[in-house]
C-alpha cells in the first residue's frame, strides 16, 4: 500500500466526451474480510487463485454493496500524439505505426522520476528510426508504405495517447498494417541479470503469423538477439500484452508486436537515470524494429490477419 500510496494521491486524467466511471477505492485485507463476511486467511487464498485462473476465475463469495461519498474537483489538461509521417511511394495509402509513449510520472513527494528507460529508451529509439526511414527517402529508396512516427502521451495515465488516436486515427484503420510498440528497451531484468542479448516479445503471434515469421526473420538475418516469449503467454499474471500502447491497435485487429526488456528494481523510481542505459542493447533492438518495419513496408504483399487471439 505504501508504494500506492503517491500514485493513489495523483489526479486522475480522463477524456472530456467519454464518462468517468467510479473511482478506485484501495481497503484493506481485514475490511475485504469484513465485508465479503469471510476471513483474511480465505481471501488471500482466493487471491491465489485470481492468478492462476485469470479471465476463467469464478468467484465464490456474494458481493458487498458499498456507498460512500467523494468531492471531485475537475479542471482540463491540455497533451496531445506526435506525428510525423515519412510518406511511401507505390503503396503511400497502406501505413506502419510505430510508437514509444514520451510521458512519464512527473515529479512526486517532491522528487523528479526521469524515466530514463520508461520510456526515453522507447523514444530515442523512434527517433533514430524517423531519421533512418527520412534519410532512405531523400536518396530516393523510401518505403513503399508510409511510416508514421507516434510518440504518444499519456500511457501512464491509461493508454490514453494511443486509445484517442484509435479513436479519432489521421489515417484509416482498416489500412493500418501494423503497429511496432517500443517500452523500455535499455535495461536488464533480473532473469537476463548476465545477458544482454535478449528482448522480450509480446503479442507478434497473436493477430498475424505473417507478422510473427517477419520479426523472426529479421531478427535471424540481422542482430540474433534471443527473442522471449514468456511474457506473451496467456496465463502471463503481468499482463503486459494490456499494458502498453500497442493493445489499442490490437483491439482494433491491427497486428502488433510490443518490444520490450523486462521490469527493473528502478521501475517507476527517481532512479530510473539516463547513466543506468545499456545504450548498445537499445541499439540492437531498435535495429530489429527498424528491419522489421522495413520488410513490412517494402514487402509485395500485406501481411494477412489470420489469428484471433486479441
């Protein structure tokens, strides 16, 4: 509760044309107990069970109604996306998205989370690749397909940049090939604590084996990282394939692939510093983004929606 505690205290952001919904109230396990007329002992077991059953988890105990009050004080926040759009030649009207989020905590209890690796990694990598894709064009090899760039914002908050651009797109969904989904790329997590030679792959397999063989190939012909797939398991209890931008695109049955490299003892910290970035392993994922992006906007064929897992 104490590490909730200052983001429980933060102002909750949501869009202006869409409902609030109610607010999330955090209790203890003793008032849960109370409540659910049970005890702390069976709760915590059923809490078990939440993670290992996940969407399949039935209940078993009646819900309690509760009533309270809360002053809300509204006031607008002004963000926005950023595009930038490297325009394609035979196939100009098809687009690959890629996006990192450029937001981050702000300061809390007076002290500046810099967000070093969540997510500036995700974003000076998106900024590398805008050169890499701008330059190609002006010697006269661009892509086939356009390329928009999309640092968004608010993901922090809610997948918020990328939920509104899913919901308002500037370009059609229906001729969105793919969104490549860069967030935290530059550190170690403790499974990987030797080797930084990995990066983990979330959801490539899930909408498209078109998308999932590309990636592949790409990263066979190209930098050999080894590529996890754990966290893209269904029973993953992170849940990450819902925690990043990319899921909006996935809900939109847009094929995605989220790149990232694990959480890390600075993770959502004031630690998370720029000094702390493994900038070679960032290097050679953004090289494989990059080839991945390539093959899909320069390939004959757009890749074929074939999966439905969502």
């Amino acid at each position: 509760m104490n590490q909730l505690k200052s983001h429980i205290a933060q102002p909750y952001l949501s869009f202006s044309h869409k409902s609030r919904g109610g607010s999330a109230l955090f209790i203890s396990t003793k008032l849960a107990a109370e409540l659910l007329k049970t005890t702390e002992e069976k709760l915590l077991a059923q809490k078990e069970e939440i993670a290992k059953e996940g969407n399949n988890y039935k209940p078993s105990f009646k819900p309690a109604k509760l009533v309270y009050k809360a002053e809300v004080i509204e006031s607008a926040v002004e963000t926005e996306n950023v595009l930038g759009l490297i325009e394609g030649t035979d196939k100009k009207d098809e687009v690959v998205i890629l996006t990192a989020h450029y937001d981050h905590l702000g300061i809390e209890n007076g002290k500046i989370h810099y967000g070093a690796d969540d997510d500036g990694s995700g974003t000076a990598a998106l900024l590398e690749m805008a050169e890499a894709f701008a330059l190609a064009k002006k010697n006269g090899q661009g892509p086939r397909r356009s390329i928009l760039i999309m640092p968004v914002t608010a993901e922090e908050k809610g997948l918020m940049g990328s939920e509104f651009y899913t919901d308002h797109p500037v370009f059609p969904l229906n001729k969105t090939v793919a969104n490549l989904n860069v967030d935290m790329i530059g550190r170690l997590d403790e499974e990987h604590a030797n080797n930084e030679n990995y990066v983990y792959i979330i959801g490539s397999d899930r909408l498209s084996s078109d998308l999932h063989t590309i990636n592949e190939n790409a990263n066979k012909n190209g930098v050999q990282l080894e590529l996890d797939y754990k966290f893209n398991r269904f029973d993953d209890p992170n849940r990450f394939y819902y925690r990043s931008d990319h899921y909006n695109f996935a809900k939109n049955n847009i094929p995605v692939i989220f790149y990232f490299s694990g959480v890390h003892k600075d993770y959502h910290q004031p630690t998370d510093t720029v000094d702390k970035i493994l900038f070679d392993k960032a290097a050679k994922i953004t090289k494989l983004i990059f080839a991945t992006a390539w093959e899909l906007a320069n390939r004959e064929e757009t890749i074929k929606v074939d999966g439905g897992k969502k």
